[in-house]
C-alpha cells in the first residue's frame, strides 16, 4: 500500500520550479551524494522488473528475487533500463568511475594485483572526490575500492603486502592516493564476506568478524550521524560504499546470512533459473541460492541506509545512486565468467537514482555509461564548470532534469575488453592485450574480437529486440549492411574515445 501510494504522488505532484529551470545549487545548499555500489550485481537481480508498469519497458523477466527496499527506490527514482559498465570489471570500472577516463587514460586497464604492475589509477588523475573535495564537499570511502597496484606497505608491517597471498590481491591505500576522501574505511579486495578487513583514515586494521554489508551500513551510518567529526560540519557530503557481496565466494553459509538464505533454500533450477539461456548443469548452479540471498541482504542494508538518512532530515537534499560495477552471468551462455563480457547480464548494470522534487521518477532507455557518471554527478550537483577537462564521458544531467536544455545523448555505449599482456622475466604482466571492443545500441548488442596476431577472432551480433536472451547470434555474412552499419558506429565510438584499436587501426587490419 504505501508503494502504491508513492507511485500516486509521484504522478499527481509536479517538479518543483527550481527543477525546471536546472538545480541553482548554492554553494552552501549543494546537494549531498550517496553512491552505493555493490560488486557484481546485475541488472535482472531486481523485483520490480516484474511489476507490469515496469515489466511493459522491457523485453525480459526479473530473477526470482526478494528486494522490498529497492523496489520502493525505484518508485521514487529515475531507472536507467541500458545503463552499461564500459569495462564490466571490478577494477576499471571504479577507474572509469572515479576518474571519468577510459582505461587507458586513468591507468587501470586490468584488475589490480601484484602481477600487473601497470595497472593502477594514476595518482595524477583528477577524480570525482577531487573535486569534490576542492568545493568543500566532505568525501567518505567505506569498502572495496580495488584500483590500486598492491605494494609492501603494510601500515603495521612496513615492507611487506598485507597478506601472505601470491600473488596479492589485496592493497592498502595510502593518504596520498586517496584523491580527496577525507574519511577512509577501505581495503583493496578480499573476497571473505564474514571476515573482512579495512584500513581506517589513520590506516589502523579492523577485522570486525561479521558479514561485510551490514558493518558498512554501520559504518556509513556513523558518517551520517557525524558525532565522532567522520565528516566536516554544515559541509555537503560525498559518501561512497562500495559493498562486495553479492560478489563471489557465493557457495555456503560464510558467504551470506542465514535468514536471508532460507528464503530461496528450497527453491529448485525451475524456479531459480528463468532466463531460458542457462545452463544448469554447470557446477556454478547451486551459486543461485547463495547469490540471491546477498541481493536480499544488499536490498536491507540498502533500506537501512535510507531510513537512516530520513530520520536524520537529509533525505530531501541527498542525491542517491544505487548501481553496480559489472553484472553476473549466473550460468548464462553456458560461461563460467561471471563478467568481462558483452552479454547483456554482464555488461547491462542496474543504475538508479534518486533526487528529491529535482527528478522525475520514471525509466528511462538512454545508454548511460560509466564514463559519464562523473559529469552527470558533477552537473546535478550544480558542479558543471568544474567538470575536469580530462572528462571523456557525457553530461546527461539534462536527461535527469528534463530541464528542456539539450546535450549530446549517445546513440551506442561502447565495450572494451582486455586481457594480459605479455609477462617478464620476473613474471610480471607489461602492458595489456585488447581483446575485444564492441558497442550496445538501442536495439543490437555486437562485438568483434581479435587473436593474439592481431587477426579476427569472431564477430558477435545480437538482435536484443527479438533475441533478448542473446540465443540466437546474427551471422555477420548473411547481414552485409547490418554488419557494415554496426562496424561504423564501433569505429565512431573507438575514435571518440582514442581508443588503442582506433589509434592503431586494428580493424582495418582485419581480413571479414
């Protein structure tokens, strides 16, 4: 009843005149930011998806999945149907994010471990929370950030990694590479839900012993409450969380909570697989149960955020993101690889946001890309001038506001896969590969890969009007002009984004 009811108002109540005519954010009444972003949470993990007003913008069906807090986000947010992960990976992505570069730009163009020491975000590198932070925002980082080289520079151990692993994963993060979060309660990435760590602002360790999503809901939680001085008094807040689960390890009770896992315990393939490009008999399908149960246990931490940040009177001049990474592929395509690929439950990501009486609940079916959340993020936030010039995505922030000011939407996202480079004589990766690029129109998924010489591995084409399960791929020689006209707007996309297989032709290389 009380999601019915907001559906009401949000039809009957107006945008606010300040809306029309664009946010006129003072500075001392800029708008906080809340961007919470799980690991690995894919688009179709959300219930609403099947409500009819939602379930009549889209051509698929929503996993069998229990999400009451986000399902009443959504009514009151703008729902990006296509939003994409340009390199659905952990540790481009929050490069892509952070920085508002391609890969190649923001220097994480692999995910970061000890190996590829040339993958790691540039320190040079003007982020979202630099900016911020120059305009008096207070910035928060709490949980996985994941784009850093790991080096020996345990703060309680100096010369050593944090761990004894080979190679090491983790990594912690040093003052001076933090690009203006002032709070920091982080780590690199370690894949243990009910045993995790982090580095504090001071760079003390914390092992807390408890499943990770609720003690960075804490943790977020005293950030908003302020009484301990988390964050700078009457000042605007930038606050990042970057939840693991419902990330891998997704196997056992140490990798979710109980309570959460009953709901989908007897539930059968039938029943937990309904998307008909699954594979079940792949060992990874028992993982439902367990993924599942953390998209639950995301949705109530995610709730609890919410309801903290109403009860402390700051909901209405919050801009809230919920978004993800990269997706999971969950047995489809008959894959292991939960993601680094173009099919759409890896690369579609679910991008919601929410701002009060400035945007319009509604769905919306613009291809928003990572590379465009920082400008986007920048310009809501009445931030449009400081929009670094090294920016490379869109300002679609005229597309949240419909504020009647025009902007360039894009007509194709683009897709970047790589892969390692060539390896030392000490075993460390130099450089990377460029596996793939492709791009996602409104209507075709497509994709062309290469070998190692540099020659075609395979075209992928897939027409997600009529084939939104990605199970019949378009032979790319039966559909000359099809093939012909996708191929140009790639080659746009890479030449707009200087991208290594524009700059070094590696399509007209190619023998179709």
């Amino acid at each position: 009843q009380d999601r019915t009811m907001t559906k009401i108002r949000n039809i009957l109540i107006p945008l606010s005149s300040a809306a029309l005519s664009g946010c006129g954010c003072a500075a001392d009444q800029r708008p906080n930011i809340i961007y919470v972003f799980p690991d690995q949470f894919r688009n179709q993990a959300m219930a609403f998806w099947n409500e009819p007003e939602y379930a009549e913008q889209i051509r698929w069906k929503a996993d069998p999945v229990q999400t009451p807090r986000l399902d009443a986000f959504a009514d009151e947010s703008i729902v990006f149907s296509s939003a994409v992960s340009n390199c659905p990976l952990s540790s481009p992505y929050r490069g892509i994010f952070l920085s508002g570069m391609y890969p190649e730009r923001n220097g994480v163009t692999l995910n970061c471990n000890a190996e590829r020491p040339e993958s790691s975000l540039r320190e040079d590198a003007i982020c979202i929370s630099d900016v911020l932070n120059a305009q008096g925002y207070s910035c928060g980082y709490i949980g996985k950030l994941h784009a850093d080289f790991p080096t020996p520079n345990d703060p309680a151990n100096p010369g050593n990694y944090v761990s004894d692993r080979r190679p090491e994963w983790d990594a912690y993060t040093p003052a001076e590479r933090r690009h203006g979060y002032s709070y920091w309660y982080s780590y690199g990435t370690f894949d243990e839900h009910k045993n995790p760590r982090y580095w504090d602002t001071d760079g003390v360790r914390h092992d807390p012993k408890v499943w990770s999503v609720g003690h960075e809901t804490d943790k977020a939680i005293e950030f908003l409450r302020n009484r301990n001085g988390e964050r700078k008094k009457d000042a605007p807040f930038f606050l990042t969380i970057a939840y693991n689960p419902p990330h891998s390890p997704y196997e056992s009770l140490d990798d979710c909570m109980a309570e959460d896992y009953a709901l989908y315990e007897d539930m059968g393939y039938s029943e937990l697989y309904v998307r008909p490009n699954a594979d079940t008999t792949l060992t990874k399908a028992d993982a439902a149960r367990y993924y599942f149960a953390n998209v639950t246990g995301v949705d109530r931490e995610f709730g609890r955020l919410l309801d903290e940040l109403k009860a402390l009177g700051l909901d209405k001049n919050t801009i809230v993101v919920f978004t993800s990474d990269h997706g999971e592929t969950m047995c489809s395509q008959g894959t292991y690889d939960p993601k680094n690929s173009i099919y759409t439950e890896s690369f579609n990501v679910p991008f919601m946001i929410r701002y009060p009486e400035k945007i319009r609940p509604r769905v919306d079916h613009t291809l928003f890309s990572t590379i465009d959340i920082m400008p986007t993020l920048l310009s809501l936030a009445g931030l449009e001038d400081e929009i670094p010039t090294t920016a490379e995505g869109r300002d679609l922030s005229p597309v949240l506001l419909e504020n009647g000011e025009e902007c360039d939407i894009p007509d194709a996202a683009l897709y970047i896969r790589n892969v390692n480079g060539p390896k030392d004589e000490n075993g460390l990766v130099k450089g990377f590969f460029p596996a793939a690029r492709g791009i996602k129109t409104e209507r075709y998924t497509f994709e062309v890969s290469m070998k190692r010489d540099g020659s075609l591995q395979k075209v992928t084409i897939y027409d997600d009007f009529e084939d939104p399960y990605q199970l019949s791929p378009i032979d790319y020689k039966e559909q000359p002009e099809l093939f012909a006209t996708l191929l140009t707007r790639l080659q746009d996309k890479l030449k707009e984004a200087n991208d290594v297989w524009y700059r070094e032709s590696r399509i007209e290389h190619m023998k179709f």
